[in-house]
C-alpha cells in the first residue's frame, strides 16, 4: 500500500478503475467476500468503498445486493445534453478569454490519438469509457486545471 493511502482509499481506487474499464459485468454481484479476498483486504474496506461507490452512482442497490451501475437508455440524452453545455461553455469562455491557454505538448498527443479514432471507429464497449476519461483528464492537464 502507498504511504498516506488508507486501504479504503485503495480499494475505492481499484474497484472504481475495475467497474469503469467493464472488468465487472452489471449483472455481477458486489460480493464483499469476493472483492476483499480479490483485493486482499477485510470486508470493511470493501464496505466503505462500496459505499462511497453507491454515493457516486458507479454502484446500485437491486434486489439481490450491489451491482455495477447501469445505464439506462433513459438517462443518456439528458448526460450527455449536460456534459455538451458544460463542454461548449469552456469552449467559449476559452476563446473569449485570451488569458486562458492550453499546453499544446500535452494536448498534441491525445488529439492525434482521437483523430485516428475518428477515422477507425471502436466498437462501443467499456474501453471506450475509459479513452474519454483519458481525453478528459488529458484536457484538465493541459489548461493547467
């Protein structure tokens, strides 16, 4: 464990990475037993973890215990509608604000990656969730947020 990380800090980290990349499967139970063994902790670690998840929204309660959220089609237009206002509106206060620059050093690479993502169209799985949050970040790093 790295020095100043709790073990539920860890587990959060790890489980979050797992259920963002597809590792788990929505219809896969969130079985503490399982995931403190897989991450070679007590149960209350995973609980915590589990918890603050649930708090995100990553996870939800069913019938039968805590799975891996699942997007409902429902919800996607008014996330994506959101994340568009949100996104144009950094666009403008960018262009309007000659004070805010970006790193082209940083930003350069993850355009080029996404210009050839554009001419070669992934299938729409898990792994393209995690080239957003890649391309978000990579965003965040190059305005220097």
């Amino acid at each position: 464990m790295r020095p100043g990380v709790t073990r539920r800090e860890q587990v959060y980290r790890a489980l979050r990475t797992d259920l963002m990349s597809g590792d788990l499967t929505p219809d896969e139970r969130l079985s503490e037993e399982r995931l403190a063994e897989h991450y070679g902790v007590s149960r209350t670690p995973v609980r915590e973890a589990l918890a603050r998840l649930v708090s995100d929204g990553l996870v939800e309660r069913r019938e039968y215990g805590l799975f891996p959220y699942r997007p409902r089609l429902e919800d996607l237009a008014g996330l994506y509608e959101l994340r568009i206002t949100l996104e144009l509106r950094g666009i403008r206060r960018a262009r309007d604000d000659d004070s805010i620059r970006h790193d082209p050093d940083i930003l350069g690479p993850e355009l080029d990656r996404w210009y050839g993502i554009r001419r070669n169209l992934p299938e729409p799985d898990a792994g393209f969730v995690t080239l957003d949050e890649q391309f978000h970040l990579t965003m965040l790093a190059a305005s220097g947020n």
